[in-house]
C-alpha cells in the first residue's frame, strides 16, 4: 500500500468531510485535479485503477504516468499540510500562541498583551499540570520577557521565573528518561548510564521541587523501577498517581501505567502473586479513563495481558464481559483470533474443555506466537482429558510446526522443550518414584521452559 493511501485510510469519516474542504479552500489548493483525485479515493476507496483514474482526472486526453504522478505527488502534499494544521488547532495553546507571536513581531503592542493576559488565563484553566503545562508555561513567560525587555530594559522578574520553570522542565524530562532507560535495563540487560542523574536530585532537593505533584510522581516512578524490593516507593507512587493522574498528558499517562505495570508483574515473576491484583487496578483504572486506548484503538498485546491478570484473579465474570467488550477496539486484523483464544482462555480457565477446544479449532492464528500459544492449550486439555492417542498426534503436530516456523529464535527452544517434556510426563510410571524424582529435577533445572509451573503440577498430582 502506498504512503498516501496509508495516510488517507488514517482519516475517520470527520477527517474525511474536512479534508474535502481543505481541498477546496483555493487559499490551499489551487488545482482541481488534486481535489478530483481526493473525490476519486472517496467514491472508490482505492487509487489502483489508474486508466479509469486518469479519465476521471483529464477527460479525452492521452494517458501520461508522469502527469499522474505528479497528481499524486500535490495530493500526498496536501494531506501532509492537512494532517499537521489539524494536530497544530488541536493542540491545546498552540493556535493563540502563534497569534501571540504574530502580534508581537509586528508590534502589535495592544492586540499582544491582549493575548498574553487571555493565553495566562487559558493556560491556568486547564487541568493538565504535567511536562506540557510548564513548557506552555514558560513559553508565555518567553513572549513576555522579550516584550517588556524593550519597556523594561533592567527588568529581571521575567527572566527568574524563565530559570524557574526551565529547572521544572529540565528535571521532569530528566526523570521520565530515566524511567525509560530504567525499564530498558531491566528488560533487556542495556548498561549504558544516562548523565546527571545526581545533578537532578540535586535540584529537587535545593528547589523543593517534590511540592510539585507532576514532579512528586515521576520521581517516585524511578524510585520504584530502581528500588524493586522496596515497596513503599511503589505504594507512593500508587498512591499520588492514581488520585492525580489527571494532571499529565495522554501520552505521560500511558507510560506511566505501563510502568507501573511492568513493575507489578516483575514482582509476580518473582513470585508475589498478589501483585495481579494491582496491576487488575491499573488496568480497570487506565480503561475507564481511556488512557490505555490510542485512537480508540487498544493494542493486541495490551489486551491479552489483561485476560492473563484477571485470570489470575479469577475474575471470570468481569473478563468474560472485557472480552466481548473491546473487542472492536482492537485492529481489524486481529479482532478474531484474538476474541476467539481469549475466550478459549477462559474456558480452560473455567474447566470448560470442550468448549475451549471449539473455540481453539474454529479459529485460524496466522501469528506464529498466538498459534503457539493456543497449541499449548490444546496440548493441555488432552492430557487433563486423558486423551492419549489425540495427544500424541498433536505433539508430533507440534514438533513439526516448530521445525516449520525457522525464525521462532528463543521459542523455538522453548516450544521444543515442551514437547519433550510432555512426552517424558506421559511415559513415566506413577509407580517409579526415582523416574518421577528425575523428570522434575530436568524440568526444574531447564532454563528455558516457559510452562515449567505446569509440567511441575502434573508431576505433583503423580506423587500424590
């Protein structure tokens, strides 16, 4: 698909009716068939019939690919303009303050601090009180310190609150990197050390800056990423965070939850099980104030987290509904296979084999990692069935899917070591306590093996 058909299906219907009248504004189109090319897409939905496209462009003339391209080319353009004009008016500040700029640069002096004063006023009724608010902050208080600097020559109040607010501004994104770089060190082992990080502390301290709320929640973030066994940093920041989460940004906001649910589940790995029932909050929470879906989109990964967490809450009846629920909210692509293994999740959960297996096998995963996932369902429910024959079938059917499949990397492995080890579960005897004691030692001491707690409980219900 090409890159302006890519921006064009981005539009909702909205975008598409104000789009129309960007074209038609000869303040920014001066050529009808860039308009008519736009009204082709609209009426067809594609721009692939390009002998049919250029009749409708240029009636009774020669085809020239060149003079389409260039159709094309004014189009993408043109969107491009559209899609930046319409993120710069729906950008809270963004339009007055470009109005308070143009009356400054033309000495406008009455219209500008006409504007000044309303941009304050605006900017103290909003809510927001996170990174963006001191940024708009301290632009204004820019404008007017370069404005009453030409009144004003020996005039420093403006210029001490400039060096207020850039400290505000310089420490919060400090710490939000931090945050990240954090995260990145414990995800995938990176080393490198951001600079300064004492210097930070430095000036929250001797500035008093934790009186701040936005700055009290971030620090409180990185504390809880670099001190993971202490969990008073953690109830810290739980606490402020989800009573004035309210004051940040979309985008603040959403790293801010995926932090603190990172956090949560490192603790379950290492065995604190009672963390899922704060990340089951974060994420009731972040869905109830939108904050997890991105343009009414809520990302497949996101989505499966949250039925693995309230599984393990056992909140059968609250999945059962989220399931169904945001189940448009995903993409297109994925609404299917995602509905259908997560229910089938549910059911295995519930003891509902036969209606887990349904789902599993009415379903196509064209991702390898889903289809991996739900094979290991299945593998499950044979063997608690006691289906013997059906379960050998589907392991060979699975070591040759796994063998298929030459770019799993690590799940490969993994899958593998399932396989055998399921095997070895199926021929030991109940009554050989040495074989039984040896399969769990080469279960409990393989490395990778992500089903290992389930392959242990088997061999648990053996002994007993």
């Amino acid at each position: 698909m090409s890159k302006l058909s890519k921006a064009l299906e981005s539009l909702n219907r909205a975008e598409q009716k104000k789009l129309s009248a960007f074209l038609g504004s000869t303040f920014f189109n001066q050529r009808l068939d860039v308009l008519k090319l736009y009204e082709w897409w609209l009426a067809h939905g594609h721009l692939d019939d390009k002998s049919d496209l250029y009749e409708h462009l240029y009636p009774g003339q020669t085809f020239d690919p060149q003079r389409l391209r260039l159709a094309f080319s004014y189009l993408q353009q043109l969107v491009n303009q559209y899609l930046a004009l319409a993120h710069w008016q729906a950008t809270p500040g963004a339009v007055e303050h470009a109005q308070m700029q143009a009356f400054h640069r033309r000495g406008l002096e009455r219209a500008f601090q006409e504007a000044l004063t309303d941009n304050k006023k605006m900017l103290e009724k909003q809510p927001l009180r996170g990174a963006d608010y001191y940024q708009q902050k301290s632009l204004l208080y820019w404008e007017e310190a370069r404005f009453e600097s030409t009144r004003n020559p020996t005039e420093v109040a403006y210029l001490a609150s400039l060096a207020d607010h850039a400290d505000i501004i310089w420490v919060m994104q400090k710490l939000r990197l931090f945050c990240l770089h954090q995260m990145q060190c414990i995800m995938y082992q990176v080393t490198p050390v951001l600079g300064l990080k004492q210097e930070v502390e430095a000036v929250i301290n001797q500035g008093h800056l934790l009186e701040i709320p936005a700055v009290r929640i971030w620090y409180y973030c990185l504390k809880m990423l670099e001190n993971n066994e202490e969990t008073e940093w953690f109830s810290q920041f739980k606490t402020v965070f989800l009573s004035q989460s309210q004051l940040f940004s979309t985008d603040e906001i959403r790293d801010l939850y995926l932090f603190a649910i990172n956090y949560c589940i490192r603790r379950v790995n290492e065995g604190h099980k009672a963390f899922f029932h704060d990340i089951m909050g974060f994420y009731k929470d972040g869905l109830l104030k939108g904050y997890l879906l991105e343009n009414g989109i809520l990302s497949k990964a996101t989505y499966h987290n949250i039925v693995a967490a309230a599984l393990q809450t056992r909140e059968f009846e609250w999945v059962e509904q989220f399931i169904g629920q945001y189940r448009n909210h995903l993409e297109r692509s994925y609404r299917h296979s995602s509905y259908s293994f997560n229910m089938a999740r549910l059911e295995f959960t519930r003891k509902n084999y036969d209606a887990a297996l349904q789902l599993l096998q009415h379903s196509n995963y064209y991702d390898p990692l889903l289809a991996l996932a739900a094979k290991t369902m299945s593998l499950k429910i044979y063997y608690e069935l006691n289906e013997t024959d059906l379960l050998h079938a589907h392991l060979e059917a699975l070591k040759n899917y796994i063998r298929r499949k030459v770019t799993l990397g690590y799940h490969r492995t993994n899958y593998l070591n399932l396989v055998k080890y399921t095997r070895r579960l199926l021929f030991v005897s109940p009554f050989d306590q040495k074989s039984i004691s040896t399969l769990k030692n080469d279960i409990e001491q393989e490395p990778v093996l992500t089903e290992k707690p389930w392959l242990l409980e088997q061999i648990k219900q053996l002994k007993s």
